[in-house]
C-alpha cells in the first residue's frame, strides 16, 4: 500500500500533467489517504479538472476539496445567467426551454425536467467554461418512461466495451426506473465512469452508486 508521501508525490504529478492547470496554483496535503486540495483556479473547467485527476490516482480515499474560483467583480450574475441561457440554446443536445436557471453570488442551480438523463449531465457539462461560475447545483429531474426488459445487458455491455471499467467486478440491478451498482472498482474515477455510462441507459433516471473503491476509498 503507498504512503501518503507517495500518494501526494502521485497527485502532484497528474496535476502537473493536466495541460488545463498549468497556471493554476495549487497545493496538496495527504493524510492517510485522504487528500485535501487547495488553492486558485481560473474557472469552473479548472476545479472539475484538478478534481478529476486526483480521484484517478490510486490510494486516494477521500477528497476533500477547497478551491477558490477566482471572482471577477465586473461579472455580474446577470452576465452569468444570460450567458448560461445562450450556451443552452445552442447546445442541441439539451431542450432549454425545460430548464430553470437561478444565479447567485456566482453559485448556480439548474431545475427543470429532460427527457434523458444524458441530457440533464450536457446541460451541466456544458456550462463549466462560463466566466463567474463558481459551482452548479444540478436539480434537473428526467421523465420516467417505460424501461426495456434488457437495459440490464445493455449497461452490463457498456461495461465491458469502456476501456476504464472493469466489468468483471462490477454488478447491476435494476428495479423500475432505477439502476444499482455493487462491486469494487481501482479508482473514484472508475466509479464515476460506471455511473455515467450508466445514466446514458434508456429509460435510467436514477443510479445509486454502491461501488466500492480498493482501500475503502470514499468522495466528500
């Protein structure tokens, strides 16, 4: 098992690794396992990035994170709000129209209602390089529909075709619009991978997680 030396010397490597934090300023602290992240980044984009470099490293168990957003005071929440609308329109994979968005302080929340889950994942995804965004609340519900009798072999071969799952450790059970997922998996990144592909399912609205990472791992 690595040392937190070890693991923070392996945070710091895929930090520094990541073309999009090369002018951000961060610093790392590990104490068994459990890894805090620090400092200022440009964007929303920059925050999510560190995040997800840091749960790719093995022996991470936690995450707790304390990155700033830097604030530039000539962005208002209206400049926000109205950029978070345009970027929505012309996403087409995402119907606007069932959307509600609510800015304040540069925090945003998204509600409505989409017809796939994918769609409620794009509207977030898709807002992240926004200026003046420091985090998203994403409320956005799915509409429940009739589910196939085969969705559980089709999440289970979208398993096996992603190349950073693990199939064979990985089970699913689904119970009407739900999908569970039990196992273990190497990293918090595979377990956020398995939830995505997951969500892509017709008929999924909701996935509990229940993966379990090696070395207990666990995201706060």
């Amino acid at each position: 098992m690595k040392t937190d030396l070890e693991i923070k010397n392996n945070v710091l490597e895929e930090l520094e690794w990541q073309p999009i934090l090369k002018d951000a300023q961060l610093g790392v602290e590990v104490v068994d396992g459990i890894t805090t992240l620090t400092g200022t980044v440009s964007n929303l984009a920059e925050k999510i990035a560190a995040e997800n470099a840091v749960k790719s490293v093995k022996g991470v168990k936690a995450i707790v994170e304390k990155l700033n957003v830097k604030n530039d005071k000539n962005v208002t929440d209206k400049d926000v709000a109205k950029r978070i609308i345009d970027d929505l329109e012309w996403n087409a994979s995402v119907e606007q129209e069932d959307i509600n968005v609510k800015v304040e302080d540069g925090y945003v929340y998204l509600s409505g209602k989409v017809k796939w889950a994918y769609q409620k994942n794009e509207a977030e995804k898709s807002l992240e390089y926004i200026e003046g965004i420091k985090s998203i609340t994403n409320d956005i519900s799915v509409t429940e529909k009739t589910i196939s009798n085969n969705v559980t072999h089709q999440i289970n071969k979208a398993f096996k075709r992603s190349a950073n799952i693990d199939a064979h450790n990985v089970s699913v059970i689904v119970e009407g619009n739900t999908a569970t997922l039990q196992g273990t998996v190497k990293s918090i990144k595979e377990k956020d991978d398995a939830l995505r592909a997951a969500y892509l399912a017709d008929g999924i609205t909701d996935v509990k997680n229940e993966l379990k990472v090696e070395y207990d791992a666990i995201y706060m």
